[in-house]
C-alpha cells in the first residue's frame, strides 16, 4: 500500500512547491479560548459556527461572505449579535482572529486554504478539499509547508465521532480479522429547494457562487461534494489510498445543473481488497439512508452517523447508538487541540480522500478503469 508520501506526491512538492512564510502564527497561548472568523456565511458554514459554539468556548468574532444578506441570514441563525463583518476574505485573514472556519464554495477552496494558511491561522476547512487534481494539489503543498504550529482540520467529521473511533478501535484490535471486502452508500433525496432552477450554466464569478450547488466543475459532481465522507471512511480502514476505479454514473432526474444523480464505483486497494460505493440523490420524501460496512474474516464492522454496528456471528452482534451529532464532536476536537497546543494537519489526508472521489469521477467519465496514477500525471 501506497503511503501518504508516495514517489508521485513527492515529485509534485518539488516541482511545484508555494513559497510560505515561516512567520510566527497568530494563535492563542496553551489552555486560552480562540477566537474564530467564518469564511463562508451559507447553510453549511452556520451550521459550524453553531456547533463552534455549542460544542466549545470558543468566540466567534468575525463572519466574511461575498453577500450582505448570507451574513445577515447566518447571524439570526447562529445567534451571534455584533461580530465584525467582511465582504473580503483578506481583511478578515488580516485580524486579529486565531482560527477560521471555511465553508466556500469547493472551487475555491484551495485559493482560500493557502491564503488563510500565509496568513497563520489555524483551519477548518469543509470537504471536498477541491474539486480538480491540481486544486487537490495546491492544497497538499500549502498543507506540507503550513508552520507545525498550526492546527489544519479537514471537515471529515465522521473520524472525530465516538461510534466511529471506536468502531476504527476494534478493528485494529483484531475484532473482524482481516478485511477481505467493504462497501458503502449515500442515498438520499434531492437538492434542497434553495437550488436554482435556471439550467444554463452560470457566467460571471458571482452566478458561480450562488449556484455552485449543481455544476460539476463547481461543486465536484456527487461523488466528490457528497460521497466523499464515505470515502474518507473507507481510505481510512484500508489504510491508504486505492490503485484504481472503474463505475458508471447517470443522470436521470430533470434538474438544474449537469450533477450527476446517481453513480456506482469499485475502488481496488492493497492486496486486491474491492471496496464497491452507491451513491444516489433519487430518494423521495426526505429518505437518506448512509453506512459503510467492513467484512473481514471473523465478522462485520458497520458505520454510520447514527451507530456502530459489530456482527460476529446468527444472533450475536453488538451496537451502540451516536450520542450526538459528529459536526459537534468534530468542532469540540479542533477547538480543544488548538487550547492545549496539540495540533494535527490533515490537510494533505483530507486532500487524497478527495482525490479518490475524484478518481472515481474520471472512471465513470472514461467508463473503463482508471488508477491513481494516471490520475496523478493526467
């Protein structure tokens, strides 16, 4: 199994490294409260701050949004009265804020991650890391250079759930044996009614952001905007990245956008191990229906935002259901790691669980089998 460091990555820093400055990080002493600016002011970015702030003690100072109104909505929601406001991402990096919270849109991810990275801050940054390799790439780089000082989160917030670590926890202990196969789904219903409904492609930067929902070179099509976390998942069980891809994808529902609405993947890792993905926007009244499931050869692990499900035999099987959200538990873990001054910097893990969502994209585009490889050099 490929590392996270492999000959391909390695020669991609040194032909492309970004110049960071090696200044000190503006950031809280050890055991203080942060203060948080949110770049991003939409649905997923107050749903954060509120986690931020129910789950911690942290102080949200600061919000930034290209549009008056999304941070206006943002506010009444979370419930937070007279934080500084910004239209500019740049005038909020040069606060005075320790962290921020990032919830643009995917495409610009990578343009706002090595901006708030320069600028020393630590860093939530919603999934996907992008929507593109190279985008993918930029993150890895400006992730690899960031001061070890800094605490860099992707929002894979199913790794920080209890259920989950201790679903991971068992495995390792040996619960199942060795992994022999895994799958996962994300089936749910539509897009939510704020999508537009106008179908021609959006033409200037504003449209863009506003209508990010349902383009592809946008949003990343389903697999990458929304399956991912399952991905992350199972990257995260198998230990690594996989080889290859090969699936199909459809779009079958009229709506807005060129997204595709449903896609099936088989990812082949270390040792041959297949690990097969559904994914579907098709449910109807609000059905959602999300796991990842391990079988080894002494049982099966099952996952999911709900519960940690372990089958080891007809009759004879243990769960535990989730006692809170994983957005919470998640928020709680970047908070208290930057308090105590333990950071992590997920940035380049986050970023290859991406670009195995990616890779499944170029499969179900090419509709024969792609590998990590070609990806990397295409």
């Amino acid at each position: 199994m490929q590392d996270s460091m492999t000959p391909t990555r390695r020669g991609v820093l040194r032909a492309a490294a970004i110049a960071l400055p090696l200044s000190a990080v503006r950031g809280t002493a050890a055991n203080s409260v942060p203060s948080v600016g949110l770049i991003g002011c939409g649905g997923r970015g107050g749903s954060l701050s509120a986690a931020l702030l129910q789950a911690t003690d942290a102080k949200l100072v600061a919000m930034c949004d290209l549009f008056d109104e999304q941070i206006a909505k943002a506010k009444q929601r979370i419930g937070v009265q007279s934080p500084k406001e910004y239209n500019d991402i740049n005038e909020l990096l040069d606060s005075d804020v320790d962290a921020v919270i990032i919830a643009t849109p995917p495409f610009l991810h990578a343009e706002h991650f090595e901006a708030a990275v320069k600028a020393g801050k630590h860093i939530y940054i919603e999934k996907p890391a992008a929507v593109d390799v190279e985008d993918c790439k930029r993150i890895m780089r400006a992730s690899d250079s960031a001061d070890r000082r800094l605490n860099i989160t992707m929002g894979f917030q199913r790794r920080y759930a209890k259920t989950y670590k201790t679903a991971k926890k068992a495995h390792e202990d040996g619960a199942i044996g060795e992994i022999r196969m895994a799958h996962a789904h994300f089936l749910k219903a539509g897009p939510s009614p704020r999508v537009s409904a106008e179908s021609n492609p959006p033409s200037t930067e504003v449209d863009k952001i506003r209508r990010w929902h349902v383009w592809k070179n946008l949003a990343g099509d389903l697999i990458v905007e929304n399956n991912v976390h399952c991905i992350d998942i199972v990257n995260w069980f198998l230990g690594g990245h996989p080889f290859s891809a090969v699936g199909r994808g459809a779009r079958t529902a009229n709506r807005p956008g060129n997204m595709r609405d449903n896609n099936n993947v088989v990812y082949e890792y270390d040792g041959g191990v297949l690990a097969s993905l559904a994914g579907s926007t098709l449910g109807s009244n609000n059905y959602r229906e999300v796991h990842e499931q391990f079988f080894g050869t002494d049982g099966m692990i099952e996952t999911s935002e709900l519960r940690w499900r372990h089958y080891r035999g007809r009759g004879d099987e243990l769960v535990e259901e989730s006692k809170r959200s994983n957005t919470l538990d998640s928020m709680e873990a970047f908070v208290r790691r930057i308090a105590e001054g333990k950071p992590e910097n997920t940035g380049v893990r986050g970023a290859e669980s991406t670009l195995t969502a990616i890779l499944g994209r170029m499969a179900m585009d090419a509709r024969s089998e792609v590998t990590w490889d070609e990806m990397m050099n295409a």
